[in-house]
C-alpha cells in the first residue's frame, strides 16, 4: 500500500508518515519498482499503535521506546503521563478559575480587566505587602463602586468575592488577613455561602478563618450561618461565632459564651459579651442562672469558678445579687474573695 493510500486510511497525514518514518518510528517494508514506499500490514498496524500511544500523551521518543524496547514496562511512564495529566488539569482548572473571575467583575474594557488580573495576582503574591496592599485596594474598590453609580475607572473594579474568600481563607498573616476581612465585609454579598462551605472544611486552620469573616460580614444572612455555626464540632468555631452573634444582640449565643468563660478562651470578650446582653431582666436572670449552674458543677475545676463569678459582675438583676451574696461564703477562698469585693462594688453603686 502507498503512503498516500495509508495517509487516507490511517487519518495520519503522508507528511506526518515521513516524519515518523525519519525518526525510525516506522519503516516501510518495500518500495516499488517505480521506488515509492510500500507499506505492509504490519506497518499499518504500527501506525495505529503509534497513534494511540501519542493520544495517552506519550512523546515520540516514548512511544519509540515503548514499540522497540522488548524489557520496557509500561508501569513507570503510565505513572508520570498521570503526574503529567493531573498537573496540566491542575494548571487548566487555575486558568478557568481566573477566567471566570475576570468575567464575574464584568470589566467595561480591557483597562479594567487588566486591572482585575493585577489585583488577583497581587493577592497571590508570595510578599505580605503585596497582598496587603491588593487587600485593601479591593476594599476601596469595592466602597467606591457601592457609592457611585457612575464610577468606571479601572481603580473601581473591584476584585471577584470567589477571589477573595479563597484568599481569606488560605491568609496566615494576621495583618493581611484583617484587611481581606474588611475587603469581604464590603464586597456587597455573594461571600456569606462560601464563607459557610469553608467552615466545613477538615482543616482547622480554614475553618477559623471562614468563622472569622463570616463574623465581619453584616447582614441576615451571615447571621444564619453564625447560628449554625454554634452547633459545630469544632469548639473554636463555635467560640469565635458566639462572640459574633453576642455583638449582634443574639441571646442564642449566651450558652456557648459561657463555655468560653469557664474554659478561659477568649473568656473576657465574652464576659463583656454576656454584659451586653444581659440589657434586660429576663435574660440578666437567664445568664446568671447559666452561670451558677456552670459554677455548680462537681467538675469545674477552681480558675474556671474563679472566671466564671468575675463574669457575674457585669449581670445586672437581683438573681446576679443572690448568687454573688452565696459565693462570698464559697468554701474556694478565692472565689469568695472575688464575690465579696463584686458585691461591695454593687452595694457602692
């Protein structure tokens, strides 16, 4: 068979044949009288094997190798074609990704798009300036567009939320990740959902740093998550959500605020978040009787009841009163040391 008969049976172009036959890739078993190549079935056979090797991604010089070498095991380049496909997938999907946010800031020109991809890039950066500064240019951004309608300088497009909640939640510098914060808090939406997915996720580390700007966000619906958030496994979560909520007037908070109390994490936050709350009579006697009950317990140990009858300072209301005047003959010296001066403030008052 001639190369232009192979070439239309083959799909593989005669040029393409002449290439793989320069390289020893293939040999046509004999020419004609008139000196062309004549291919043999056994040639067409390697064409088409030659052909399915190039389309797993193996080079020429792998395939080669593969066809000629009779100890050559496929095992080990089967293994890096797919450390080599999951890479490019990896670098594609990296490619969508920015493409998709450049689309969602609807750039009115090519100014504007270049500017979203300065900023993503910039948010990116390995420098905690540099992110910083994309951090807080975003803000502004995003504080400009909000206010004026007819803004339409680059300055004012504003990065795509995705964007920077994927950068909030992978921020270990605390400087950097307070301004991404104030970036989300007035990214105008859309980050309250994300920011709740990344509360499930395994790592520790993301999941307090999704609980942390889902508390800055203002809105109903960041409150939601909030609520949700204290029924979460993971006590930081659910610590950094009552605080939040506590800020917002949230009596829901108020069991989870007096855990934090008693087990000395961010324990005079909310103390002072349980003194806000307690704003009427009702829900004074309800923190205080939490207290008590938290004081009560056979297993708190004794800096816990110490923290725990400070917190009763700031709880106004005669069930507050009742449980300082008992503690002052607390049989933990301490304690009733603590409930006496508490009670001696109150009287001067």
């Amino acid at each position: 068979m001639l190369i232009g008969e192979v070439a239309r049976r083959s799909g593989v172009s005669a040029r393409m044949l002449r290439h793989y036959e320069s390289l020893g890739l293939v040999r046509p078993s004999g020419r004609t009288g008139s000196g062309y190549r004549e291919f043999s079935e056994e040639d067409i056979r390697r064409i088409f094997h030659i052909e399915s090797l190039r389309a797993l991604g193996l080079s020429l010089r792998e395939v080669k190798r593969a066809l000629d070498d009779a100890d050559f095991t496929p095992s080990a380049l089967v293994d890096d074609l797919i450390r080599r496909t999951r890479e490019r997938i990896a670098a594609e999907t990296e490619l969508l990704t920015r493409l998709r946010r450049i689309h969602a800031a609807e750039p009115a020109g090519w100014e504007d798009a270049l500017q979203v991809v300065t900023l993503l890039q910039a948010l990116g950066s390995k420098s905690a300036d540099a992110r910083q500064r994309a951090a807080l240019a975003s803000a502004s951004s995003a504080s400009s567009a909000s206010s004026a309608s007819s803004a339409s300088s680059a300055d004012e497009v504003p990065v795509p939320v995705e964007a920077l909640v994927e950068a909030a939640l992978g921020e270990s510098d605390p400087n950097v990740a307070g301004a991404l914060r104030w970036a989300l808090a007035r990214s105008g939406g859309g980050a309250s959902a994300l920011l709740a997915e990344g509360i499930g996720s395994p790592v520790a580390a993301v999941r307090e740093r999704a609980v942390r700007s889902l508390a800055v966000l203002p809105g109903g619906e960041a409150a939601c998550h909030l609520r949700d958030a204290l029924a979460h496994a993971d006590p930081v979560v659910r610590g950094h959500a009552a605080l939040a909520l506590g800020a917002r007037g949230e009596t829901d908070a108020v069991p989870t605020l007096v855990d934090l109390v008693a087990d000395g994490r961010n324990d005079t936050d909310a103390a002072d978040a349980l003194s806000v709350l307690a704003g009427d009579t009702v829900t004074a006697d309800r923190i205080a009787h939490r207290l008590v009950e938290r004081l009560a317990r056979g297993t708190t140990p004794a800096p816990a009841r110490g923290r725990l009858t400070q917190a009763l300072a700031g709880i106004p209301g005669p069930q507050a009163y009742r449980a300082l005047g008992e503690l002052s003959h607390d049989a933990d010296r301490a304690v009733a040391l603590t409930a006496t001066y508490l009670l001696h403030l109150r009287d001067a008052r």
